[in-house]
DNA sequence: CTAAGTGCAAAATGTTTGCATACTT
DNA sequence: AAGTATGCAAACATTTTGCACTTAG
C-alpha cells in the first residue's frame, strides 16, 4: 500500500515541476493528463496515476475523496500549508465545491484531544472537513424549497 | 439534487426494515443487493441505488465517500447516533479500515467554533476524521520499515 | 545488469440512465 | 388517471492491471 517512489525519472520530473505551480489548488488526474497532452508531451495516464499515488504516500500531495465517483482530486501543498508550526486542514463545500484551507489552532488541539482521549491519530492531512460555506449558505438562506 | 420519497413503496419498506436492523454499520449498495438476493426476494440494484440515496436527502441514512473507486458506505442512523444532543461523528482507520463512532463534546465544540470563526458549517454527518487507531499505531512501531 | 517506471489497451468497478412496465395515491 | 417507482440491461466514468518495452541506478 505505501508505494514511494525509487527511481527520478523524467515523467516524475515533469508532474512534479507541474504540481509545483499550482500549490492549494485541486486538481484531478484527467486535469493532469489533459494538461500534458495540450503541451504536447503526454504523459500515460497511468503513471499520472501511479506517479500521483506515490507523491501520496511521499506526503508531497493530498488526496481529496469529494464523492465516489467524481474523481479524486490532488493538491500540491505548498509553503501556504506549513505556516510556522501550524498545520493545514481543509474544508470543502458541499454545494459549490470550494476548497478552503484553514490554519487554525483549536483544530490541533482538537487532534491532540483526540488522540489522547481517544486513541486515535488524526491525519490532517487525509482529513477532509465537509460542511457549507459562508456564500452557500446565505444563498440556501434564500432560495427555499 | 434533492430526492425525497413520496410514495411507500414495499421495496422501500423492505430495505428500511433491513437497514434498522444494523444501525451504525456501514454497507455498501452491493451488499444491500446481495443480502436481498440472498433472502430470494432480489431487489433491482437500481432500486438500492435509488432509494439510498433518497433516504440520504431524507437524513435517515448517512453516506459515507472512504475512497474515490470503493463503494460508498451507507449506515443508518440508528439512536446510537443520537445519545440526548450529542451527534455521533466517525473517524476511519486508514490502515484497518475499521470505522469508529465517537460521541464527543469536543467535536461538538469544535464545530461551533468553525462556524462563528470560520463561517463554515460542517457536515458532522459527512465528514470522515481519518488517522490511525490506537491497534494499528501500536502494529506500526514494532514492524519497522 | 537489475529493479523500477512507462504506456498502451483492456479490464474492472461502482454508479447512473433510458425505457417499458407496474404500483401508489 | 397521473405521477412515481421499479427493474433490466446498457452506458458511463474513473481507476487499475497485464505486459512488453524503456530507463535509472
């Protein structure tokens, strides 16, 4: 299961260069595909795949489950996600699909919480907070059923 | 996007009465199928589809995405979830896949901070907490890399 | 030279859809 | 009678896999 990668190669190289331009922003791997191919240097989709696994289990990317079915999306993280000591959660609206990050101190005490009263590690990274945000929900305010 | 049940259908019935016997278990559509398939009285796997996700609208079953590619889990809120106010959230072994329930004030609190500091509303019922349980951290630190 | 990575096309998988039929109200 | 729901099979979309070939160390 944890697949990391050996070998530097130039498809990597390239995905990785890539990436690095659009740190925060989720993306998923047709994007990627698509991406290259308009540059005019495709890269086979399925070491999109396996490259963006990897670069996963490295902790160089995340991994977003918005819903089965539509595709996973990936996301570089950047310098943006390491302020300080502070990690980085994500929350993501149901209704419009906006990612938001958040640094936000309750929220490692919440891990901390959770760890020692619970026994269970949280991986922030992993960790996906749904809900709706500010805009949605003003709007859902207004257009009732 | 938002299904709701109008008519009582005996298919409905059916997968109701199945589903109020595992409250707190999470099952997939194809589960659901071949438990009926199995009682021989199959129900059309559309049909699951279909009323699984109404029942989801209707906020009797939860949904739960694991990974883009598995099948999503469906569980039914059964009282467990409900102890007096509190609401039940999940976190989810990345290594076992086991899934938790937790009652926890501080979760609670936590939501409420994110929405009056963060202007996010979070999903406590689609929200997914993943890390590691307290067996699999242990397994890690004796099997080294 | 060996292990690892690539790319293609094919398979696998979970979910959705079109449509004719049947059921609820 | 009108509006919904069902069930089948086919369609879909994303992700994975088998395999022969290339490349990195």
């Amino acid at each position: 299961m944890n697949q990391r990668s050996k070998y530097k190669t130039k498809q990597r190289e390239i995905l990785l260069d890539y990436l690095v331009t659009v740190p925060g922003e989720h993306i998923t791997a047709g994007d990627v595909c698509e991406y290259f191919r308009r540059q005019g240097a495709p890269i086979g989709q399925s070491t999109i795949y396996r490259q963006l696994e990897k670069l996963v289990d490295e902790g160089v990317v995340n991994k977003y489950v918005i819903d089965s079915h539509s595709p996973a999306c990936f996301e570089y993280i950047g310098e943006e996600c390491h302020h300080g000591h502070e990690v980085c959660f994500h929350c993501k609206c149901e209704r419009c699909g906006k990612l938001i990050h958040l640094h936000c101190e309750e929220l490692e005490e919440f891990g901390v919480h959770l760890c020692k009263e619970h026994n269970f590690r949280m991986d922030p990274v992993r960790t996906v907070i749904y809900g709706v945000c500010a805009e949605c929900a003003d709007a859902k305010d207004k257009e009732p059923e």
